[in-house]
C-alpha cells in the first residue's frame, strides 16, 4: 500500500504537469513527480533488502531534483527579463 | 500505524496541490506533502533521508513563494475571476488522471503480491542503534566504493546547473555601472 501511495504521488504530479497552465504550477507537478519516484526508490529499497541503494538512490534524485529546479527557474528568469511576463507560450521564443 | 496517519496526510495534500487553483495553497500543499513523505520516511526508518527530505522541501516551498511573488502568479492566480468549466483545461486534466490512474495500476500489478508489511518496519541493530540505510557510515561507504560514478554524475550537474542558470539568466548587454543606474532610471 506504501508504494501505492508512492505512485499516486508521482500519478498525480503527472496530472498536474498536464493540467496546469503556469510555469510554477509545472514545476510543482515536477516536484511532487520527484517525490513520489523517491519514495518508490527507497521502499522498493526495503522491500528488497537493498536498503542501502534504495537511500543513496532517493537521495541522488531529491538532489537531481533540485537541480531541475534551479534549471526552472533559471529559464523562468529569462523569459521575465526578456518578456515582463511569463507564459508557457512564449517559452519557445527562449530559442531564437 | 502511525505510517497510515502520515500517508493519509500526504495523499490529501497530495490531491490538494494538484487540483487547487491557487497557486499559493498549491505550494503550501506541496510542502505538506514534503513533511508527509519526510514523516512516512521517519517511521519505516529512513531517518536520514527524512530529514533531508525535509530540509528540502521547506527549502523548495520558500523559494516558490519567492519566485511566485517576484513573477506576479502569486497575485494573477489569487486575483483571477471565477470561470465556468473550460473544456479545453478539463481535457488535460481528464488525461493526465487517465494517465496517472494507468501509473498507478501499473505499480499495483507490479508489486500487489511482494509486499510484506513487516519489512515497513524500522530495522534496529542488535545494540538498539540504527543499520541499514541510517548507518551513516554504510552510506558513505557504499556511496564512496559501488556508486562513486553517481555522486560524480550528480555533482557534475549540480555545477553544470548552477553555471548555466547563471548564463541563461543574464542580463543581454553588461553595461556599465552608469549605464546600468541610467538604465534603471529611465525604465
């Protein structure tokens, strides 16, 4: 049931990347998606017997995580500086 | 039993960050859900992923209420009038719960009839200190002798990231520190 509830947490930020419209409503969907690929890292860990790898794997993704995050926001500041505004549309326009 | 409490918390803030409009209480249910999963951690015996977790989590909810205010979402989304259902955001939705549903269906076929609940339980050494995954010292070993390669990918970009959020966020021109004070006054 604990890995049930790890996969309705990464389901559900799979909806909400889907299903929202601004730049921070992506990235929490990101974020609740990284959550619940952590915690099925690391009971898939226990379960296994492996406890060890499945918390050195659930910290590496916690980290890579936040990297993603830096990343957003990285972009996010961009599209501000160049725009006044941000919108998912415009984001290809980071291209050119 | 206690585990069921934090999961139960963690599902609900879970939904509530997902479905909720504002993206202000989205956030708040985000780092709920962060101290939840901290929680459930805490009590299957992963205290020092826990705690991380948690440090992360608080660290995550602060910078988003930062951006979202410095981004103007914090007050758009707050501010913005009730609409009747949009079947065009309804569509993404309904796809993205499809989706999700077919995730989580693909776990429970995956792993129905391999759990043990026992194994949930934290694990205590034989002189009642903590093993496994809370021996610091079997985490750094196992992190410096089979998974070196992993740290340094990790580490690689963490500096790969840090350098290039400093580059894809700079200003077009650098000018001067008069032009840049003139620049800031006449905009």
């Amino acid at each position: 049931m604990m890995m049930l509830l790890a996969g309705v947490v990464g389901a559900m930020g799979l909806v909400c990347i889907l299903s929202r419209r601004t730049m921070l409503g992506l990235m929490v969907g990101v974020q609740l998606l990284v959550l619940g690929a952590t915690m099925m890292f690391v009971l898939a860990g226990i379960v296994s017997g492996a406890r060890i790898e499945g918390h050195l794997f659930g910290l590496l993704i916690t980290l890579g995580g936040v990297a993603q995050l830096v990343g957003g926001y990285a972009l996010a500041i961009r599209l501000f500086y160049l725009k006044g505004r941000i919108r998912m549309s415009e984001l290809r326009s980071l291209k050119k | 039993m206690i585990c069921w409490v934090f999961a139960a918390i963690t599902l609900a803030a879970v939904m509530m960050a997902t479905f909720v409009e504002d993206i202000r209480r989205a956030v708040l249910a985000l780092w709920v859900a962060g101290l939840g999963i901290g929680a459930v951690y805490l009590t299957v015996g992963a205290e020092t992923l826990a705690i991380v977790q948690w440090i992360v989590s608080t660290l995550v909810a602060i910078s988003f209420v930062f951006f979202s205010v410095m981004f103007g979402e914090y007050v758009r989304e707050v501010a913005a009038p009730k609409k009747p259902a949009d079947p065009k955001r309804l569509a993404p939705l309904a796809l993205g719960t499809l989706i999700g549903l077919a995730f989580v269906w693909v776990i429970w076929l995956g792993v129905r009839e391999q759990l043990d609940v026992s194994l949930l339980m934290p694990v205590a050494g034989e002189s009642g200190g903590s093993v496994g995954g809370n021996d610091l010292l079997a985490l750094g070993r196992a992190l410096a002798d089979r998974h070196l390669l992993s740290l340094e990918v990790l580490a690689l970009t963490l500096f790969l990231v840090l350098v290039g959020g400093g580059v894809i966020a700079r200003p077009d021109n650098v000018p001067s520190d008069e032009n840049s004070a003139g620049g800031r006054a006449s905009s």
